[in-house]
C-alpha cells in the first residue's frame, strides 16, 4: 500500500467527479432532454471537442495494456501503435461537415438514429443496436478491468475492492451527469493526461541515464528489441500495416466515435478540433508506449504486463507525483467507460425503446429510464469484470475490429454513395459482424493481418453487392 | 462572403478527399521509414538523437510532419460553412 500516491491519486479523481456533477447541474435547464443528456445540446467547442474524441479513443488499452505490451515487444509495437495519430485528423475530415449537416438534419443524437433515417429500416435499426449492445459490452468490461488494476496496483487493495470503488464512483457521475459532464471533464482530463505523460517519460528518461543509454540496453539484452520486429521477430510488416485500418482509419465508424463527430457547434470549433485532436493523440501515443519500452531495462521482469505503467510511476517518480501522473490513465479509462455507458444506454432507450416499444413515452419516464438503465448497465458489466483475462487490450482490441467490421461502409457510404440503401446497409452489418467474430474464432490472421482487414473488405462487397442488386425490389 | 456561394456538399466532399489524401500519405511515410531503415541488422543502425533512425523518422518526425500538415490544410484550404444557418438546413 502507497499511502501517499493513494490520496493524491483519489483526490485528483474527486476534483474530476467534483466538477462533472456541477457541470450536470447546468445541463437541466436546456429544452430537449435527450439531446443534452446524450449530446450535450450540440455545443461543444474546438478543444472541448478535440480533447473528448481523445480521452474517449485513448482508453484502457492505451494507457494501460499497450504499454505493457511494448513493454515485451519493443520499439516494434510502438511503431503499431503511432499509426494511431491518423485517427486525430482522419475521422473528423471524413465524417466532416457533410456529417454534422446531414446529422442535424435528421435531428439525430445517436448513430443508429443517423443510420435510421438513413436509411429508413427498421431492420438496421434493430441489427446496429445489437451489434453495438454486444460489442461495447467486452469493451466496457475491458475499461472496467483496466481501472480495476490500475487501483489495485497503487493502493495494494485486493483486486475486488479496487473493482468497487472505480465502478462507484463511474458510475454515478456518469448516471447524473449524460454527455456534458463526461465531455467537460474529458477536456480536463485529457489535459492530465497529456502533461502526465510527458512528466513520466521524463522522469524515466532521466532514471534510465538517457536515451542512448536505454537503447544500448535494450539492444544488449536482445537486439529485436530496437527493431521494427517485436522481441521475437514475429510482428510481420503486414500484421503491423493491419493495425492502420484498426486502430487508425476504422476508428471512423466508432459509435463512440462517430457521436462526438455530430456535437460540435459551428466549422470553427471543428477546424481547431483537427489541429488539437492530431497534436493530442500523436504526444499520448507515442509517450505512453516509448514509456512502456523504456521502463524495461529499469524494471525488468514484471510478470503481469498490465501492471508496467502504474509500477514504473510508483518507482521514478516521488509518491505523491505518482498519485497523480497516474490520474491521467485513470482518468482516460473513467471517460471511456463513461461514454460507453452513455452510447449503450442511449441505443437501448432510444433507439429501441422510444422507436419501437413505447413512442408516447413521458419526458419524465424518458428521464428517469435514461438514469436506471445506465445504472443496471454499470453494474452488469462489473459481475464481468469480477473474473477478468489478463490482457485488456486484446478484448478491446477485438471489439474495436467487430464494431469497424460493422459499421463502416453503412456510415461512410451512406454519407458520401447516394445509391447505398438499407439492402446494402444490413448485407453490410450482418456479414462484417458475423465474419469478424467467425475469423476470430477460427482463423484470426488471414494473409497475415487483424482479421479486421479481411471482415472490412467482405462488408465491402456485401454492402456494394446488396445495394445495386436489390435497389429497385420493394420488400 | 465568397464561400457561402458555394456549395456546402461541394466543399465537404472536397474535404474529406484531403482528408483521405493525408491518411495516405501518412501511411506511405510511416511505413517506408519503418521499413526501409528498420530492416538492417541492428548493428547497423544509426541513431537520432538517441533513436534509432528508423524510429525517429517513421514515429517522431511523422507526427511532427503529420502535426503541422494538418495545421496547414485546414488554416489555409477549409472553408468555414454557415451552420446554424435556417436556410442551409433546408437545402
């Protein structure tokens, strides 16, 4: 138990909660309840909107299981893991202002709200809000888990304890608070967590006597290590390359994504989001995994990869400094899980409940629905979190591809293909759902790549192929 | 204003080209860099400041370049479109 990075590290973690539950305060005075409980009444600025893109991209598996694989693999998988600065600039021109006009529109607050009047099924209505429900759920579990560590490995509270008081404290500033609390405080957030990690790779520059100093280290335990290859020789150009569709370009048909892309107030703001958002990502991808290599030769032989970052904090830096460097992945996986939560229980309430079960519903029954379904989503996904793997990026990881698989030719041809209709749409999200979760239990790496590649490219087709063959069929 | 005689579909398509254009390019410089020099013996290499030079130029000088190409396009080459607009909404 570290007693000191203990308190400054909950007392960082509170000034966020703290400020989140005031900025929920501000949030009931606006007209439409679902627009600012879920949108945050589609007034966000250029940083508020580049920094909450970045804390929700940059989660678990940035902050926590990247850098420990690194840790094992070198230079190798932070070269993978840089390709992620395209998602700064990347998803915003893409989606673009063709988006948020078409977005404001149709008046839609989720992405299955965009896909519906899109394209006028209910059909993909009902298969994009599985898709999402299923796959966000491991990605959640997987934020949860991260957080849970996190807290174990500072305070030495055993692994369930940790696990409670993250998810407490998630989830009831998230339940409170919708999406302008979660956006305000990613802002802060992400500003902990850019600074943090420049403090810790710092620190470990120094402690490890320098950069030439490290390498030369490295290079003398195996020579791997500083190569492109990871520590094995076994990261392929290919599988590496792979990881710009995962982790880069796919990253535009993120519902999570894609919801913040329809939030921003005016061209202004979304022009500085561009600029911030690429700077942001670049600094915390690339810090956090050159971190994760470079604790090796100070820290060697630590057992569970996901434990590198908060142990290598805890011995460069002075306790206190710790505590609170280590607030920023904290901080980074709260917004994620936040944002998650709010996308699942946004997709039940009103993409199925309000379209399909209930139209007439109440503001008030909206409300208080809104509030208890996120609640019950929270502590669903801690029970699975209770029994966690080891490796949380690999769960992200997967449930990254299935959602990209999914999701981006019904997205992005839908805003730029005037031809693509709900045919295409829903050959597109069956085959790349089901073939993404099939290559992965199979066959997880054809022609060498994420099996991400090969889904995005059967949903292609399937998309292409339904759209112009079935165009003039009346179902 | 000049701009708002355009066409706003017009000016976003346009965008979102750049937009592909500089993943592109982003990805040839990554991977060439990484590649082209990472695939020596690790003797061999030289080193920047610390790096080795395969590192700094795909990784470290790729985000720098990929930074202020960003900067550059959207100051100089994106329009600022009416928003809140009524009219717009309607076209």
């Amino acid at each position: 138990m570290n007693l000191v990075a203990s308190i400054t590290l909950f007392s960082s973690v509170a000034i966020i909660f703290f400020i989140g539950l005031l900025a929920s305060r501000t949030t009931n005075t606006s007209a439409s309840f679902m627009e600012d409980y879920y949108l945050g009444g589609r007034s966000l600025g250029g940083f508020v909107l580049a920094m909450t893109m970045t804390a929700t991209y940059g989660s678990a598996s940035s902050f926590i299981g990247g850098p420990g694989v690194a840790y094992n693999e070198g230079l190798g998988w932070v070269l993978l893991s840089v390709i992620q600065v395209s998602t700064g600039y990347f998803t915003l021109m893409i989606l673009g202002k063709r988006f948020a006009i078409t977005a404001k529109k149709y008046k839609a607050i989720t992405m299955v709200d965009f896909l519906k009047e899109r394209y006028q099924s209910k059909w993909v209505v009902l298969l994009s809000s599985f898709s999402i429900i299923v796959f966000l759920f491991s990605a959640m579990a997987a934020q949860w888990i991260g957080g849970g560590r996190l807290i174990e490995s500072i305070t030495g509270l055993s692994y369930h304890s940790a696990l409670l008081i993250f998810v407490l404290t998630v989830l009831i500033y998230v339940t409170f608070g919708g999406f302008r609390a979660v956006t305000l405080t990613d802002s802060i957030q992400g500003t902990i967590m850019i600074i943090g990690t420049v403090i810790l790779l710092a620190s470990i520059i120094i402690a490890g006597g320098g950069i030439s100093s490290i390498m030369a280290n490295l290079r003398a335990e195996n020579p791997n290590l500083i190569t492109p290859y990871g520590a094995d020789g076994s990261l392929s150009p290919q599988y590496v390359s792979s990881f710009w569709i995962l982790v880069g370009v796919g990253v535009v048909a993120l519902p999570q994504i894609v919801v913040r892309a329809m939030s921003y107030k005016n061209t202004k703001s979304f022009h500085r989001a561009l600029i911030i958002g690429t700077i942001v990502v670049g600094v915390i991808m690339l810090n956090m995994h050159l971190i994760g290599v470079f604790a090796r030769p100070i820290l060697p032989g630590v057992e569970v990869p996901d434990t590198v970052i908060p142990l290598i904090a805890l011995e460069v830096l002075p306790a206190w400094l710790a505590g609170i460097v280590l607030a920023a992945p904290l901080a980074a996986i709260m917004s994620t899980v936040d944002s998650l939560l709010l996308l699942v229980s946004s997709t039940i309430v009103k993409d199925v409940y309000l379209n399909y079960i209930q139209p007439t519903a109440s503001k008030k029954k909206v409300r208080t629905l809104s509030m208890t379904i996120t609640a019950i989503l929270g502590l669903i996904v801690y029970l699975i979190a209770i029994n966690p793997p080891d490796l949380i990026i690999w769960l992200n990881l997967y449930t990254i591809g299935g959602l990209e698989a999914a999701f981006i030719w019904p997205v992005v041809m839908g805003i730029y293909w005037k031809k693509g209709n709900k045919y295409g749409a829903i050959a597109a999200i069956i085959t790349g759902f089901s073939s993404y979760i099939l290559f992965q239990a199979v066959y997880p790496e054809p022609f060498g790549m994420h099996s991400v590649v090969s889904s995005i490219a059967i949903s292609l087709i399937a998309y292409v192929g339904a759209s112009l063959s079935l165009r003039n069929k009346v179902l | 204003m000049k701009e708002q005689d355009k066409n706003p579909i017009k000016i976003a398509n346009r965008e979102a080209l750049i937009g592909v254009i500089l993943v592109v390019f982003h990805f040839i410089w990554w991977f060439a860099f990484a590649y082209g020099l990472g695939k020596k013996e690790p003797a061999e290499y030289q080193y920047i400041l610390g790096f080795p030079a395969w590192f700094f130029y795909s990784c470290i000088a790729g985000i720098i370049i990929m930074s202020i190409l960003v900067f550059i396009i959207v100051k100089f080459f994106f329009t600022d479109l009416p928003f809140d607009d009524e009219e717009f909404e309607q076209s």
